[in-house]
C-alpha cells in the first residue's frame, strides 16, 4: 500500500511541475467595495512594492500573499524571485518606507477574508478560489480566461 501512494504522490509531483502543463491563473482580489476594477501591470507593481500606498485614492493599502502562490506571482507579476522580493521588503522597512509589507497567508480562505475585512486589501489567488468574498481585478483590461493575460506562466 505504501509503495502505490508513493508512487501516485511522485506521478503527481512529475506531472505539477513537468513543463507545458497549465497552471490555474492567478488572479488579483481586493475588498468588494473597492472601486477599483483594473490595473495596469505597473500600477500592480507599485503596489506589491510598496511605491503605491494609498489605494483607490482613499484607502491605504494593505497587501496580502499566499504562501504556496506568491514565488509564482513575483514571477509572473515583477519579474522578481522570491528571495528578491523578500530582499526588496527588507530593504524598505530598513529605509522607514511608509508601506508596510504583505501578510502571509497559508489559505485562499485566510486571504480571502483578510480582503474581504480591508477596505484597501489586494491580494492574488488562484482563479479556482475566487468567489464572490472578495473583487476580481483585470490586468491591463484582460481576465485570467484572456491567452494574453500577464499573470499566466
């Protein structure tokens, strides 16, 4: 019994990371209420590296990751690793920036009700978790069914 669960665990490892398999799209979230519906991927990189903090121009901005996602999102999203973008947050908090840097989540749920109780909370999701807790937000006007849309890898 051992030996088959271990070897379905491995196929399903191979086939994860195996290269041309597609991923579920990431998705950006913020707070429902938010009157933010799209963003440029620009204005999505002032935000998750603290240049922007105030959201909607109104609200500061709160940012949230998922733990398991968020190597894939600097990826795609800043053209960063993670050990950048922790190098880059580092940096910033030893620089008294006035942005504070993402809470780390270890659920779509725990993400998804922190957005959901911020006014100006952002985060991303796999497209699989999104629901109607929090705001689908477009990149440069493309949803995550769009081919073009820049948070594919």
């Amino acid at each position: 019994m051992f030996r088959a669960d271990f070897a379905a665990a491995v196929l399903a490892l191979t086939t994860l990371l195996s290269p041309g398999i597609q991923r579920d799209p990431l998705v950006v979230v913020v707070n429902p209420a938010s009157d933010v519906s799209n963003l440029s991927i620009d204005e999505l990189r002032g935000i998750f590296l603290g240049r922007t903090v105030m959201f909607g121009g109104r609200d500061r901005v709160a940012l949230a990751e998922l733990d398991n996602e968020r190597a894939r999102f600097y990826r795609t999203a800043l053209s960063m690793d993670d050990d950048r973008f922790k190098r880059h947050w580092i940096h910033q908090v030893f620089a008294g920036a006035a942005a504070a840097p993402p809470e780390t989540f270890t659920s779509a749920e725990e993400v998804k009700r922190f957005v959901a109780g911020r006014a100006g909370a952002i985060a991303f999701l796999p497209t699989s978790a999104l629901d109607a807790t929090v705001k689908a937000v477009t990149i440069e006007g493309r949803r995550p069914t769009d081919p073009n849309y820049p948070l594919r890898d």
